[in-house]
C-alpha cells in the first residue's frame, strides 16, 4: 500500500480559499494573499524583496540628522 492510498484524499483536496487582492506599499505591484493570512499578518509587501527595500529605507531615514529619534537630537 502506498503512502497515497494510507493517508487518502486531503479534505482541502481541490477546494479554492479566499484570497483578496492588495497593493504592495513598496512597488505598487499587486498580489493575491489568503484571507486568513490577513487575519494575522498586515501583508504589506509583495515580495521579501520590496520589505528589504523599504526597510533600507527607512534605516536610512531614521539616520538623517533633522530625524529626532536618530540620536543626535534633531541637530
């Protein structure tokens, strides 16, 4: 007996979830994501890559001297 025949058809087995369409806050690109993925995450971004980016660039920011939380007060 194979393991496919043990285990039989998964109840989920040609069943389409929800999925709702977002923008990706960085690349303005769209993306299909899972309702429940939503219920617990924001899904900002399209990909790991767009959330790199955006990440870069806001370290940059956060860096700049007239930022008041960089450190040097905003001078």
């Amino acid at each position: 007996m194979s393991a496919d025949e043990f285990l039989g058809t998964p109840s989920y087995a040609g069943e389409e979830f929800p999925r709702t369409e977002r923008e990706c806050e960085q690349c303005g690109g769209t993306f299909l994501i899972l309702d429940s993925t939503l219920q617990s995450q924001p899904c900002r971004f399209c990909s790991q890559d767009c959330l790199y980016e955006w990440m870069s660039e806001q370290l940059s920011v956060r860096d700049r001297p007239e930022n008041p939380y960089s450190g040097n007060g905003g001078q």
